[in-house]
C-alpha cells in the first residue's frame, strides 16, 4: 500500500510525544508499505533531517514556514472562527503540494497527524483518508483552562477551547480517526455516536527497552520529557514544590531527577543537594535503570503518556496522578500506582523507596503488561488490518 503522510513537524528528532509517535509509524509501517511524507520545517537547518527519515520514505517534500509567518498567521487568525493552531500552520503552498503530490503519486490512502492539518485533507474525495487525532485537543484545552490562574492565559485557553470544540466535527469527514486513548475516545463518541474512532496507542520499540544491569542510584526518583512542553514543566514545578518535600521529611537521601531537553531557567534553579536537572541525555534507559522510582505527577492533558510506557518497560515502579495515567490500561496498586491527592503521592513515593519488594512488585507487573499491549509491532499489525479494511 503506498501511504501520504501529512504532518505539521517533520518527524525528527525525537524530543517530542507526536515527532516520536509519527516516527514509529512510519518506520514500521515501512516494512511493508511504501511511505510519502509531506511536513513543515519552521528553520531552514531542519532540511537535514530527511536523511534520516530518507531511510523509510521513498519521497519527502518540505515546506518552509518560519515562525514568524505563523506567528501573523495566528495574529490574523484571533479575527476568525478557526482554532489559533489550525490559523498557525496556514500555508498556501502546503495546499498546493498536498494536492500535486495526489495527482503525481496516486496514493491508496492519506494519514493525516492531528487536527491542526485537517484544512489540507477534510475535502479530498479520493483516496480514503484518516486523521490521527492522537488526543482530544478540546479535552486536553477544556483541561489546561481550568487549570490555569492566569487571567488572560484562561481567556485565551476559554476562546481556543470552544473554537476547537466546534472545529472538530471535522472528524466526520474522515473514513476513520485514532487516538491513542478510551477517554479520548469516549468524550468525542458521546459528542457524535456516528464518528469511527480507533484506538492506535503510543507504543514503543520494545528492543529500545532492554533491561541491562545497572548500579541503582539510592533512593533516586526520576520524571522525564520534554522540558518546553508546558505540562511536563508544570508537573516538575507542582512535584518540586508540593511532593518533594514532603517525601524529604521521610527519606532525607531520597534525589529527584529531572531528565529532558529545553529546561527552563525556572526549572535550572531548582537544583540543589537533592534536586538533579540533567538536561537532555543520550541514553535515557540508562536514566531509568538507576531509578529506584519514576513519577508522573501531570495535571492536565489529554492521551497517552509514553514516559509511562518507557520506564514500566524496563520494570521501574511508576507513580502517577489520575491525569498522568489516563488512557493506559495499568491496575492501579498492581501495574502502577495512582495517587489523588499530593499527600498520597507522597506516600506512595516514600511506600516504594523503602521497600524493595513493592518496587518489583509493582515494576514487574508493569513490565509485563506494557509489554503485551505497548509494543510497535502489535501496534502497526493492528494499523495494517484498520487500512485494509477501509
């Protein structure tokens, strides 16, 4: 089958959730499906990367479209009807392509990655068209505005939330939508029963993920992610402040690690005896497997978190809040453990760091689940039939 994929950042590096989503994709749909990439490039240096991802495509087309430009873009679009981030990716050109490169390469199917390039797919009649949502972008917004004390920042997230609310009955006109959680698509079913939504979770390479033996750093908790995506700097700040301290009155060794790219200088004072701020590493298993803990205190989002999935793969004990887990089929108090309130986060984390045999009960459960239900090859077998049945 010769695939389109549309996306909105070319899909490499892989410092974030959805580069890293559309990349296992398409390098495992590869293997046994001729893939056609078309994505934006917001800095002209970003050209290099399609070598990489030249590997598993047999055409890559990119379009330039700097910050700026998107920035008038959404400025112009604050005036419209549309969401703020469909209004930032507008591009003439990009229209163009998609269209040309229809023409050309008489593809058997479009998958488009997220909502925000839908104006470039919603009315093409031929072929048949999927959107890979991924998250419920007006739960996540409806989440985020709630949230926030800011003023102005909840205005904003209050506009853009009912625009996209709205915007999203686009879906229809799609032969079929993913997203990578139930409660993502249990909200959009209960807007309109008639959608076909899947679910294609965030998955990983398993082989990425093998245990290795590795001197654990004591009483060492570690959160990862990319720093700039705003509620992975949010959940840092709220462990910092509400959790750490209490989890230090129990466990004076215990060491927080805060491992990922693009830390904010906020985020670079908060370094101390017990604070670690890593910066991105290389190898993050390694990271992992010097954990005794990792922790997921996110407060609001939508999807799938796949920090989960990566460090429950190598058999680390995951604490997370209800939003931090939601979506991922993990018992709590058997493959991880959900906690409600600061308080109880803070006595799971000092429950596992002073007792080994609950760390490997619960990491080991959670291995073996991830490791059932997670991997990418069960995940694109599972896309292949969802194609061929369209």
């Amino acid at each position: 089958m010769k695939i389109l994929f549309i996306t909105s950042r070319i899909p490499y590096p892989l410092f974030r959730g959805d580069k890293l989503r559309v990349y296992n994709l398409i390098r495992n749909l590869s293997k046994s499906n001729e893939i056609i990439l078309l994505s934006f490039v917001e800095n002209k240096s970003e050209y290099e990367l399609q070598n990489e991802l030249a590997k598993y495509c047999t055409r890559i087309e990119l379009i330039y479209l700097p910050v700026w430009k998107s920035v008038i873009n959404s400025v112009l679009g604050f005036f419209s009807k549309l969401p703020i981030q469909v209004k930032y990716y507008n591009s003439k050109k990009m229209n163009t392509l998609v269209k040309n490169v229809i023409q050309e390469e008489k593809p058997d199917l479009i998958h488009t990655h997220l909502i925000r390039m839908a104006p470039y797919t919603f009315d093409i009649d031929h072929p048949k068209k999927v959107i890979d949502l991924t998250d419920a972008v007006s739960l996540y917004l409806k989440r985020f505005q709630k949230l926030t004390k800011n003023p102005f920042l909840k205005l904003f997230l209050l506009i853009e939330k009912n625009r996209m609310y709205k915007y999203e009955k686009i879906i229809q006109k799609y032969d079929r939508a993913f997203v990578c959680s139930e409660i993502d698509k249990e909200y959009l079913l209960s807007r309109n029963t008639k959608l076909k939504i899947n679910l294609v979770y965030n998955g990983i390479e398993l082989e990425n993920y093998k245990t290795k033996k590795h001197i654990k750093r004591l009483n060492s908790i570690i959160f990862t992610g990319n720093m700039s995506y705003y509620p992975n700097s949010d959940a840092v700040e709220y462990f910092v402040k509400e959790i750490f301290p209490q989890i230090l009155l129990k466990v004076p060794s215990a060491k927080f690690y805060i491992v990922g790219q693009n830390p904010s200088s906020k985020i670079i004072k908060m370094k101390s005896q017990n604070i670690i701020v890593t910066g991105f590493v290389k190898d993050i298993c390694s990271e992992y497997l010097q954990s005794d803990i990792a922790v997921s205190p996110i407060r609001y989002g939508a999807g799938t978190l796949t920090k989960i999935l990566e460090s429950s793969s190598l058999g680390i004990p995951v604490i997370a809040t209800p939003i931090g887990s939601l979506g991922l089929n993990l018992q709590h108090n058997k493959e991880i453990l959900i906690a409600n309130s600061k308080e109880e986060f803070a006595d799971y984390a000092i429950k596992l760091l002073n007792s080994k045999k609950e760390r490997e009960r619960i990491g080991i459960n959670g291995k073996k689940k991830v490791r059932d239900l997670y991997g990418l090859g069960k995940i694109t077998n599972d896309l292949n039939k969802i194609y061929s049945q369209l």
